[in-house]
C-alpha cells in the first residue's frame, strides 16, 4: 500500500509522545509531545495549512494570491513552508529581536521578511503587516491570533492526538500561550471527553497579561505578545503559571542535556511549568501531559545556547 504524501503540507501532525525521565518529578508520570516533528519543525505547521485551508475554502484567497503575517518566527515560519508547497507568495513581518535562525528559514522558504523595531513588540508588526496588506490587492493576513482555523485545529487534531495516545489516561495538560490557539483547541478537546482533565497555562512572569498583570519585555520567545490574543480561551483554562526567562531556558538546556530532547525557550517555559505542577503532592500517581512546540536548533545564536560557542 502506498504511502506517499502529495505535498509536504501532509506530513503535518501525528507527532509523537515521548516520556520524560529526568527533568521532572518521580512521583508522576510526564510525558511531552514533540511538535518539533512536524516538517517545518514546530507546533505552528498545523495552523498554517489550517489557515490556509480556510482561506482557500471561503475563496478569500486565491490562486497566486499572497499570505501575509505579523509572528514572533514560528508561524511565519510554517506559512512560508506551506505557502511554497501550494504556490503562494507570502510576506512575513515580525520584530528584529527574533532569532537568526527564523529570519533565515523564512527566507530560504523563499518568503519575503519585514524586520520591525522590537520596541513595538509583535503589536508593531500586526501594524505593519496591515498597512502592507492595503497595499496589496490579492492579499490576506493570517491572522493566526484572531482566527478561528488556529484553535479549531488543535481541537481537532492536537488535542485527539493526545487523547488516542494515551487510551485517555490524562489528568493534566500543560502549555504556554503564545495566540492561545493551542492551549484552547486542545483544552476543548480534551475536556469534551473528560470535563475533569486540569488545564494549565504558561506564561512569561515578567509579562504576566493573563492574570491581568502589564505587558512588558521578556525573553520567551514564542510566548505571549503585548496583548491578549483574543484565540485565548481564558474560561476553559483551570490555571495559570508564571515563569520567567531564566528558569525557562534552564529547562530548556536541561531537557538536551538530560532527556536528549533539543528544544526551544518556550518548551523550556513549559517544562518548567510542568515541574513546578508535578511538585504538588496533589497530582501524585497522576499524568501530566505538556506540549513542546519548538525544535532547539533555532535558538542555537541566542543566549539560550551562548555558551557553546568556541
């Protein structure tokens, strides 16, 4: 039997589970699903073909049409992918304090990139992909923080992912916020079959906007802009933890150097999130499932891995 994709944009999703032993608690049982297996190698490949399946269906965008979208790297990342895959031209804005290695794969993808002052953070760069949009007839933007393909595919996918692989055996599931779209598809998802499973979100301390604290600059990249994204489903998320830059990149080294899982600062956010829940004696003899979205080799010119540097 054949099993040979049409297009890249197939090979999205199905990403697998792995067990952490070391970087958490012995008291409970962690086990992360690696988004860094998707082609592009990050969690935001889903929303790409998501978005522009949506587009494609409502007839917003056509063929020959051009993609545009404000990101911290990722998602600019996957639309540049897909957008290749399926002949679209796409134009991605994000800010110039975003990792090398992004700006580099955007392009190579063969992506128009727009570099906007960091000062205005991702707020800037929704701006400037706005005012590029008008002017550009035949154009879309993504929208990945309002749009409802973003979350919809992580209920429908990423989160009955999850539940197949563990035969639902899931007590907790943890994930930082970026758009909110994934913690929010897969908490829908995965309370529709069990309203008992504790979800938990992850955000930056120093920027702590989802529990009405102030924006402000912080070193997670991926995780949450200036703003609150309106894909953020704050009443279906039973808590929120706060991590700072520091202790998340800890977490990230750790998981290369102890479970051989090279991964980005936000998986380390989220790391640190799920030691600090696996801690609790209430979830003892529990399984927690946390979700990490990127692949370390695009952080490798950052501070995250500065001191490998001969």
């Amino acid at each position: 039997m054949s099993h040979i994709a049409s297009n890249v944009a197939e090979l999205i999703g199905s990403t697998p589970l792995v067990r952490l032993n070391r970087v958490t608690g012995e008291d409970v049982d962690v086990v992360a699903k690696i988004e860094a297996f998707n082609p592009a190698s990050s969690v935001k490949d889903r929303i790409a073909a998501s978005i522009i399946d949506a587009a494609e269906a409502s007839g917003e965008l056509a063929p020959g049409g051009t993609i545009i979208e404000a990101t911290s790297g990722n998602t600019g990342i996957a639309l540049s992918m897909v957008g290749a895959a399926r002949g679209y031209k796409v134009v991605i804005v994000m800010p110039s304090s975003m990792s090398v290695e992004r700006r580099m794969i955007v392009r190579a993808f063969g992506a128009e990139l727009v570099l906007t002052d960091p000062k205005g953070g991702v707020a800037a760069a929704v701006a400037e992909a706005e005012r590029i949009r008008d002017e550009r007839s035949g154009s879309i933007i993504a929208s990945q923080f309002a749009n409802p393909a973003n979350p919809a595919i992580h209920a429908a996918t990423t989160g009955e992912e999850i539940w197949a692989d563990t035969d639902g055996a899931v007590d907790v599931f943890v994930a930082g916020v970026g758009t909110g779209g994934t913690i929010s598809g897969v908490a829908k998802a995965l309370k529709a079959h069990n309203p008992d499973i504790r979800v938990i979100a992850v955000q930056p301390a120093e920027s702590p906007i989802l529990t009405g604290g102030n924006p402000a600059p912080h070193g997670i990249q991926g995780l949450m802009p200036n703003f609150l994204p309106e894909n953020y489903n704050g009443q279906i998320v039973d808590e929120v933890v706060s991590i700072d830059t520091a202790t998340a990149m800890t977490y990230a080294r750790r998981a290369a150097a102890e479970e051989g899982l090279l991964v980005g600062i936000s998986s380390g956010a989220a790391l640190a999130g799920t030691a600090e829940v696996a801690a609790r004696p209430e979830f003892a003899g529990k399984r927690i499932v946390t979700l990490l979205p990127d692949t370390g080799e695009r952080y490798l010119s950052t501070k995250l891995f500065e001191d490998l540097v001969d």
